[in-house]
C-alpha cells in the first residue's frame, strides 16, 4: 500500500508518502516555520508562503501535497498524534469520536494534541474519501505495570487529572525492538531488550519479552533524560524554590524547563550534540559537562533498567544520536562489562547505518549482552501500522465467541520437588479433570510461604513439569511480600523465589512466583480460523451486561493439546465483575475496541 504519513507539529508539517512494501519513500513534502518564515520544500525546491494562521498554511501545503501526489495511488493517510492517554492503546481508524477523544487529551498534551488534530482536520478536508489512521506515541507504552506508571501523589488526585506515566516515543521504540530482534535471529517476545531514542528528544524503554515495562518519558516528554533543549529529571523542588527566588511565572518556568535547558542550557551554546561534540574537542569545558552529564543520565537508566527486568540481552541505540554519535555511545557504553556487555571499539566507531543496513553490532564478539545501533523509521512504522488496520478495518468479525475462565492460584511442580514435600516415590492423585486436556487438579496442596506471609492450600496442577512454577496474583503478591513479574507460563527466569512447604518437607525455590500473562490457549486449527499466530498479542472483548470490557494485552498460546479458552486471574476476574460461562471476542478492530469500551 502506499501510505501518506503526516506529522502535524508546533512549527512544522512533515509529509512522506511510503510504499509499505518496499519501505521507499516516494515523495517528501515539508512545511517549516510556520510561525515566522512559512516554506514549503518539497522535490528539491521550495518556495515561501505569506505569513498567515496556521490552518491556512496547512491548507495550502496540503493543498499543494495533493497536486503532487497525483501520479500515486494512495490507500490511505496515516496521523502521528502524540498523546493517546489511556483511551488508545493501537492505531484508530478516524471518525468523529475519536477525534473528539484526541481533541479531550490535549488536557494531558497542550502543546502537541491540538496540533496534530488541526492537522487531522485539514488532511480530511483535503483527503476526504480516504481512510485516515491515527498511530499514537504513547500507544506502545500501555503495558507499563502500575508499579512504573504511578507517581506518589494523592490517589484521588491523581485519578482526577488523569496523572500517571505514559510515555513517548512508543513507534521509535517498538520499531526499533523488533529490528534487533530479527538482527539477533530471535523472536522479540524471547529477549530483555534496553532502547535508547537519542534524538533532540530522548527516552529509554524496558522491552521485556516484548512489552514495554518502564520507560523515561512520564505524563510529558519532559521527564527522563538530558534532550536537545529539555531537562529531564530534575528536583521538583527546585521550581517551588525558583519560582521565588527568580520569580519566574508558571510559562517562565515551562519555557525553562521545555526550550532553555538539557544540552542547550548546559552547554549554553546549542541544542545540537554535533556543536557540542565539536566545541568540547576544542577544550569548552560546558561543553564536556554537558556530554557527561547526557552520558552519565543513560548509563543511569541502563542500570535501573537492567535491574527492572532482571537482566538484558541487549541494549539497543537510536535517533540521529544514538544512531550516528561512536563518541556519545562509547561514553555510555564503557564500563558495563560488570553486566555482561563489552563494547567493541573499533566496530563501534564504524558503525555505519543505512535503509539497507539498519542495524550494527558493536558489542564484542563474546559479549553476552548484545550492543547493537539501529535506524529508526517512524514514518515507516506509522505507514505500516496504518496499513495493517486499513486490511484489518473491512473484516467482518464472525468469529466465534471464546470461553473465559478464572484461574485460581496454583503450582506446577517437578517430581524432584514433589517428593521432597510429599516424600520418596510419591506421585500426584487427581482430583478434577481441568478444561485442558491432559491436565488436572491434584488433591495435593503446599503451603507457600513468602517473606511477609503464608498462602495455604495452593493447588498443585498436574502432571509434573519440568520447572516448578506458582501462578499467584496481584492481591496474593502484596500479602506474601513478593514482586513478581508479569509472565507467561514457563518463563521463569529471574522472578522470585520462595519457601513451598509440604507435609513431609520443605523447599527453598530460588525463583518461580509469577502473575500469570493473561492468555488464550488454542488449537492450530482455532489460530487459523482467528488468523493468529503462537505468541501473537491480541484485544478481548467481553460483554457483560450493561458493561463491555476490553482486555488489552492478551497472549495467545498455540498447541494441537489446547482447548479453545482464555484465562486471567483472580485479580482481573473481579476488577471486571466476570462470573462463571463468560465469553469473550477477538478484537479485530481497533474501533471495536476502544469506543464505548472500558479497557482493562
Ligand atoms: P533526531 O531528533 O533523531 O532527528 O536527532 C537529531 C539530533 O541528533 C541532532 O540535534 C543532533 O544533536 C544529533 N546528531 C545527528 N547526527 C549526529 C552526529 N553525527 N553526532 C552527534 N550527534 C548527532
């Protein structure tokens, strides 16, 4: 398809119109300083507009777009918006109410929804039979657990002004993810992936097994790292003392915090690395600061980050930073050998990206944890998931209804373990048949013992696996005084451990408590008729009563022993109030999902 990819901006309009296929750009079109110089280039020339309100100056650089755009077919338009709040979690099909929706969060993006909208408006005008698809930055991001997400401000407050982390860059880095991931010959859902966007804006992102679970940017892209003209991190209380002692006003502060400060402020040169680079080689001691400190903030993330998933496979540099600096990723990427990645410096600096080449490795050969350099594409990606959803949005969702099932906490065991709690030879009885074929409940229960409590009479579910693994949820974690990550069952490496005590032993598990993913176990011939994949992640829609629910992030399981069913815990089964026999569908798209739909 050929997809005509519009950024709408403060200042500027960006235009590409890309074979998603090929991933060639067939045209580019650019209209720049709309507030003081309004020009449009486009071709290799450009010419100068009058000086006049910005919806005009859209007008007619769409306007001039569509003359240009005359020899392509175009299959549709695809809208970066910055800010999807908690309402958009994939890219949306246009109408009415979803531009209403992005016109109500620019409570939560002042500076960016309005604009993308204005943009939206105007390309509709000017496009009006075609299907406009908006792809949003915070999209990728709707993983991140509660824990990353919430700040420690007052609940109540909080929830009224919609305060929380959303995070940005969400095409960047889940683009970005999935190339090092082919590069590395591995399927993204397998691997801890660290991204770094260091563009003029900058953010990192946690991807563990695919989805994102920490990220730098919070509520705005101001928090996190060192960027172009933006702070990132800094002291809130610093702006209570400032606002007193300079007497800044709350604009005075935002223009501070927003476009005087990061490399421009510390440098007091530029916001270009370039400039700093260059003025630092010369001996401007501002300028070094000012590399060290962007250097020291990203190795900072790097060590959390690593922390939060337990340990990474690869930590993976991007944006016009990231992607052509040997001297800022050196700076970041020395000295972490403690974690298993040692930086080869010779490939390093000859890192050399291209479309063709979008990915380097300049890790050593034996390092575990990979390094690698790669080319953001995010007016690619954007045309490419708009695509998709242009397919996606003529389907006509006949599929069958899925069973939904609450399951309860429990335990899978080895025999290893089995007989050290229940004795020498011993073997599990079963009590139930489970809905799985081949599975059961077994009469035999454990006591789990966690730091702060005890669970008694766990279920252990049988037959004997080859890892011992305990499913728990969210309530039951907080009472054993247990962290334990989202994962999906077997996926055990570096969650915690904990005591199992059974009638005639104990055990200490150095790892194996998990909150089980939400998922769908299916047949091949059910992923066929659904037309997903082992591993895919998909939306479930479950209607009950008066409420309909979606259950984003759902993981399908594939194998010839399952039986059609979905399973979330305890935990989500109350939140959304499901009793028994419930049944869910397969989301197909993402209008179905979102509009009149509370998202879980
Ligand atoms: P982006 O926002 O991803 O387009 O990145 C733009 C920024 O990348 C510029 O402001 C520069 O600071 C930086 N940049 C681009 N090329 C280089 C380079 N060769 N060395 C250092 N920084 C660079």
């Amino acid at each position: 398809m050929n997809i005509l990819v519009l950024n709408s901006g403060s200042s500027s309009l960006k235009a590409a119109l890309i074979d998603t296929v090929s991933g060639n750009t067939r045209l580019e079109l650019s209209l720049e300083r709309m507030l003081d110089q309004p020009i449009i280039k486009c071709k290799g020339t450009s010419f100068n507009l009058v000086l006049e309100g910005r919806k005009k100056l859209l007008e007619k650089a769409l306007d001039h777009l569509k003359g240009q755009c005359s020899d392509h077919e175009i299959h549709g338009l695809g809208h970066r918006v910055v800010h999807g709040g908690e309402a958009f979690s994939q890219p949306i099909l246009i109408e009415d109410e979803v531009e209403k929706t992005i016109s109500d969060l620019a409570k939560l993006a002042p500076l960016h929804n309005p604009l993308n909208l204005l943009g939206i408006q105007v390309a509709k005008a000017a496009f009006p039979s075609m299907p406009h698809i908006a792809v949003f930055d915070t999209a990728f991001h709707c993983t991140l657990p509660k824990r990353a997400r919430t700040y420690a401000l007052p609940k109540e407050l909080a929830e009224r002004h919609g305060i929380r982390r959303y995070g940005f860059h969400g095409t960047s880095h889940a683009y970005v993810a999935e190339l090092a991931a082919q590069h590395l010959g591995q399927d993204l859902r397998q691997l801890n992936i660290i991204t770094c966007h260091l563009g003029n804006g900058c953010s990192m992102a946690a991807i563990e097994y695919g989805r994102s679970v920490e990220t730098s940017m919070g509520m705005t892209p101001l928090e996190g790292l060192v960027m172009g003209t933006r702070s990132g991190d800094i002291d809130p209380g610093i702006l209570i003392y400032l606002k007193d002692r300079a007497d800044l006003t709350l604009s005075g502060l935002d223009d501070l915090l927003n476009k005087q400060s990061g490399l421009k402020g510390l440098s007091g040169i530029s916001n270009d690395m370039r400039d700093i680079i260059e003025k630092a080689s010369e001996g401007d001691e501002d300028c070094r600061l000012a590399m060290q400190v962007f250097a020291h903030r990203v190795r900072k993330y790097i060590g959390a980050y690593a922390a939060t998933m337990g340990g990474v496979d690869a930590i993976v540099f991007t944006g016009g930073i990231g992607e052509n600096s040997a001297v800022i990723r050196h700076r970041i990427a020395q000295r972490l050998d403690f974690m298993g990645a040692l930086i080869n410096e010779d490939k390093n600096t000859d890192v050399e990206l291209s479309h063709e080449n979008p990915v380097a490795d300049f890790a050593m050969n034996h390092s575990r944890v990979r390094l690698l350099a790669v080319k953001t594409n995010e007016q690619l990606s954007i045309a490419q998931q708009s695509a998709k959803l242009i397919a996606e949005e003529n389907k006509v969702n006949t599929l069958p209804p899925i069973p939904v099932a609450i399951s309860a906490r429990h335990m899978h065991i080895t025999q290893e373990t089995l007989e050290e709690l229940f004795g020498k030879g011993y073997q599990l009885t079963e009590k139930k048949p489970l809905s799985q074929p081949g599975q059961f409940a077994a009469n035999e229960t454990v006591n789990i013992v966690g730091p702060k409590n005890t669970i008694e009479r766990v279920r252990i579910l049988g037959p004997v696996r080859s890892k011992n693994q305990i499913e728990i949820s969210r309530t039951d974690e907080f009472f054993l005084g247990i962290d334990a990550p989202i994962r999906e069952s077997g996926k055990v490496v570096n969650s915690p451990g904990c005591v199992v005590v059974g009638p005639k032993g104990k055990v200490t598990l150095n790892e194996g408590v998990i909150c089980a993913w939400r998922h769908i176990h299916m047949t091949p011939e059910d992923a066929a008729l659904f037309q997903v994949k082992d591993r895919d992640i998909v939306e479930i829609k479950i209607e009950n009563g008066e409420r309909s629910l979606t259950f984003g992030n759902v993981l399908i399981r594939v194998s010839p022993k399952y039986k059609l069913e979905m399973h979330i815990d305890t935990d989500e089964g109350n939140a959304a109030e499901i009793g028994r026999n419930a049944m869910g569908a397969l989301v197909l798209t993402s209008k179905e999902a979102h509009l009149k739909s509370r998202r879980i």
